[in-house]
C-alpha cells in the first residue's frame, strides 16, 4: 500500500534462458500507472559447476496521485522469451 501522493522505486529481476550475453537485449510493457526508468540484461556466474546465467534488472517507479487498487502486467521480452509479471498497487 501505498499513500496518495506518495513515491515508490523500486527493482526487480527475471531470470532469462541463455548464457549469451553478447548482444542480448531486452524491453518492457508497462502498465500506465508504471514508468520504466531503467532495462538491462546482464550475467552472474555461479561457479564451475553452475556456470553463468543471464538475467534482466527493471527499474521502475509507480503514479500515486490517484487513489485506488491497480491490476496489470509487466511483460518483459528478451530474444523469443516472454515473461508477464503480474504488478498490484494499491494507493489510499
């Protein structure tokens, strides 16, 4: 919950299939009531045994200048892979 008015940040990351990064991108469809201020594919390795894996980071900031509750869907796609996210906010 948050209050009318007020302001919310916040990151999220999706696990992406793949181990190649090179020349991996991704974009974001966003509710209106959600600004994406920031998208980025990277990697993280997990030693040896693991190996790398590749994820995106969202940056996002939310509209609270209404109140009300607000249903939708992050989508995300990178290369072929979609995901949907599904996003709640609730302003009082």
């Amino acid at each position: 919950m948050l209050r009318e008015g007020g302001a919310l940040e916040g990151r999220m990351r999706v696990w992406l299939s793949g181990t190649r990064l090179a020349g991996r991108t991704a974009t974001a469809d966003a509710p209106s009531w959600m600004r994406i201020t920031r998208i980025s594919v990277e990697s993280q390795y997990f030693g040896r045994r693991t190996g790398s894996r590749l994820y995106c980071e969202v940056d996002f900031s939310v509209d609270a200048r209404a109140a009300g509750q607000f249903n939708s869907t992050l989508r995300i796609t990178s290369g072929a892979q979609r995901i949907d996210v599904p996003v709640t906010l609730l302003v009082e």
